[in-house]
C-alpha cells in the first residue's frame, strides 16, 4: 500500500513544480486574469494570447505551493494551442476530477491524472483547482467583450 502523500507528490507533480510551464512572459496579452486561494496563500496571475479563436500562447506567473505551481504549470502546457471550447472541456474535465468523478481523462491530457491524488487532501483541492478557475474567469471576461483584469479569483468562491 503506498503512502498518500507519495501519490500526491508523483514525480509528475515535482517535475512541473521544480520547471514549471508558461513562465516566459508574453508580449500581446487577450486576457488576463487574478486568482488567489486564501486558505493556502497561493496567488495566480493567468495571461493569455489569442489568435482567432485559438489559445496561442499562456503565461502563468503562481506563487504558492507545490500543487498550485504544478497545476498552473499544466494549465499552460495543456491549454495552448486549443480551441476556446476545448480550453473549457479540458477545465471542466480538471474540475470533475478533482471533485471526485470517476470519468477518465481523456488520454491526450493524461498527466492531468496526476492531480488526482489531491483528493485526498481535501484542503489541498482548492489549490490545485486555482489555475483554473481564474482561467475560466477570464475566458469568460474575454467572451464577453472584457479581456482585461476584472476581479481577483477566489477559491473561497467555489462551491
């Protein structure tokens, strides 16, 4: 039987912590947007570049723990190059997960998976759930006609 916090901390989860995606600063910026998870500490900042409809660049700048680097780093490993509609099944994929679905993720997203072991650890979901909340916020700003900053992202807004 292997210990919890092994699974939790998957090589999967270091390796993004340790070099974590989309850290390179974008020069044309479509959307941005805050989060912050006050039970934990960590703060988000999610900017995105656009190109017809399409994510074409991502830049996260996450200070927090090791699930909240590692899940923001996904974020934007996983986010460019898709379709505004796939941006939002690939969240609501992450959320369904790490609320406790069973359905699979689809295999194109597998290192996703990881972060299934945060369930856990119910205090440490809103961390790994952070990224992405703040990127649906602004994709949603920006389908609105908003892609500038709004409001800061709170986990403490999940339900």
């Amino acid at each position: 039987m292997s210990n919890p916090l092994d699974e939790l901390y998957r090589e999967i989860i270091l390796d993004h912590y340790r070099a974590p995606r989309g850290k390179q600063p974008i020069s044309k910026v479509d959307i941005t947007s805050d989060g912050q998870n006050p039970s934990c500490g960590d703060e988000i900042a999610v900017q995105v570049t656009m190109d017809d409809g399409t994510v074409k660049d991502v830049h996260v700048d996450c200070k927090g723990c090791a699930i909240s680097v590692a899940s923001g780093s996904m974020l934007a490993e996983y986010t460019k190059g898709k379709s505004l509609e796939e941006v939002k099944k690939i969240v609501g994929a992450v959320k369904s997960m790490l609320k406790g679905d069973e359905s699979e993720i689809p295999a194109e997203l597998a290192d996703l998976d990881a972060l299934k072991g945060v369930r856990k650890f119910p205090v440490r979901i809103k961390c790994a759930l952070l990224a992405w909340m703040t990127l649906i916020e602004g994709l949603k700003n920006y389908e609105n006609g908003k892609g500038g900053h709004q409001k800061t992202v709170s986990t403490e807004d999940e339900e």
